[in-house]
C-alpha cells in the first residue's frame, strides 16, 4: 500500500494536538485524587486552583495516541497490525499508565501475536467488541494529520479504531473526535458539520444534541445531559468533549478547565478536549506553571 502524502504542515498540526491531548490527559488526571470528594473538587475546578501536585504525568490516553503517531510517522497511514504491535509495545514498556480492563487483556496478547488483532478485539466484553472511550481518546492528532480531506480523516480514524474496539460504537467515537480535530485545524469546526461525517448510531446522535446545546449552559448541566465519560463508553463521553472544544475553540485553557467541570473520566474528556483544540492553537498560550509540570512528551525539546 502506497503511504498517503503528508505535508509539514500535516505534521505540524498532528504534533500540537498531541501536545494538547497529553496537557489535557495529564490535567484531568490530576483531578482524581478528589472525587472521593467531588464538592471539593468541583469547588476547586470552579475557582481555576491549579492542581498543586508539582509533576502532573499523563496516561493510558497519550500513551496509546503515541502509537498512533508512531504509525503515521512511520508509514504516513494507519496500518492496523503495526499499530497493533505499536500499542502492545508501548503498554509492555509501561502497562501502568491506567489502562481499563477490556486493554489489559487484550494488549499482551497482541504483543505475541499483532496480526490477530481483528479476532482478539472481537472477543472482547463477550464477543461484543469494546464500545469505550479508547479509541476516541488517542485519535485528535490524527485527525489533524489528515485535516486537508475529512472523508480520509475519519476512514483512517475508523481503521486505528478497529484494532482495539470491534463494537460500531467505539468506531463512531474515534471518526467524531477525528473530524473534530481535521476541522479544528480547518477552524471549520461545527458540532453540525461532526455530526454529518459520523457513522449512525449513538455517538452521533449525542453530538447532535450537543450541538442543539446552546454555549451558554453550564458546563456541569451539559455534562449532566450529555455524558462525562462516568461510564467509559464513546457514547456519554465524545458529545461533552466536544461540547467544550466547539465552546473554546481558540482557547485551550479555558476549554480544559470547561471539561473539568463535568467531571467524570475526566482525564479522557480533558484529553479529547485538548486533542481538538490544541489542534488548532498549540500550547503557547497555557500558562508557563502548566508546562513545567506536565510531564513531557517523547522527542520534546
């Protein structure tokens, strides 16, 4: 198979999303040592206190869009048996990054054996397929890669979600956010226009009452109606994250600190949200107390 061309502009864009999927990830992280007490945390997200642990270290979410971007780089496209090999490989090196339990049984397994990837993913939650968030949580940089053609965006998008979650859902999960950030880049980006290039099912339809959603709502009320990620599934975490990526386009930090009001698996929400916009912004303008204590990203300067 001949590589897609990619530019450096492609590359470009690819590579700021990934910074603000791994800033996003990383800040959301920090907020769960308080959801045992959540007033407190909701309090503390309200009044923008910065998380005060002085090393703030992403997981699972960057760790699994690195592969991804290893792929891309390698072969300018997704091939799903290197990327399967990929994720395997990055997960051997560090399998507690926060990995859900559905990943834990599979990527061993692919380690071993990377070409049955579409059997193994299959087997998974009983021969349904995983429907999770995973796949959507590591896909904005490659949405980025191919912002120039939407139509390739999300069947590349489809085809790095097939190696891990066999179920439509978890497939329609990772094409939105994909087209998301291809459009984000485009600063195109409609919840409208994600909608139209979304498989049918129940992603897609939580985007489109996301965007009947009006910007106004408060975050926590539109995470109440659309999803926060609480039950780790495409379908009640890819609409609010994208809810507030459209809400604060030009704006990661207020767009973060947005995702975290509603809570939930919201270092996956954070990192979709981050994903998207950063796509589009890159970090510069987060706040230098943010980048020292981000953890860093493989090849960082």
């Amino acid at each position: 198979m001949t590589p897609v061309t990619s530019t450096s502009a492609d590359r470009a864009a690819a590579r700021r999303s990934l910074e603000g999927l791994a800033l996003g990830d990383a800040f959301g992280e920090r907020w769960f040592p308080l959801f045992r007490a959540p007033r407190v945390a909701y309090t503390q997200i309200r009044a923008r206190q910065m998380p005060e642990e002085p090393h703030w270290h992403w997981t699972d979410d960057t760790a699994m869009a690195l592969g991804v971007q290893r792929v891309l780089d390698e072969h300018g496209e997704i091939r799903r048996t290197e990327l399967a090999g990929a994720f395997a490989l990055l997960y051997d090196a560090d399998s507690g990054r926060g990995y859900g339990s559905g990943m834990h049984e599979l990527l061993p397994r692919l380690l071993e054996e990377p070409q049955r990837w579409q059997e193994l993913a299959r087997e998974l939650f009983d021969g349904q397929g995983s429907l999770g968030n995973g796949a959507a949580m590591r896909v904005a940089p490659l949405g980025a890669w191919f912002s120039a053609d939407l139509e390739l965006a999300a069947a590349q998008a489809a085809l790095s979600a097939q190696v891990t979650h066999a179920h439509p859902e978890g497939i329609a999960g990772a094409v939105a956010v994909a087209v998301a950030a291809a459009l984000s880049v485009r600063e195109e980006l409609t919840l409208a226009a994600v909608a139209e290039h979304t498989p049918p099912g129940e992603v897609r339809e939580g985007v489109l009452r996301a965007a009947a959603l009006s910007f106004d709502t408060e975050p926590w009320k539109a995470a109440d109606e659309l999803g926060n990620g609480q039950r780790i599934r495409a379908t009640d975490t890819v609409p609010f994250a994208l809810w507030s990526a459209a809400r604060h386009q030009d704006d990661l930090v207020g767009a973060l600190w947005t995702t975290a009001e509603g809570l939930g698996d919201v270092d996956t929400t954070c990192a979709i949200t981050g994903g998207v916009v950063g796509a589009r912004t890159g970090a510069d303008a987060v706040p230098e107390a943010w980048l020292r204590r981000r953890e860093a990203l493989p090849g960082a300067k």
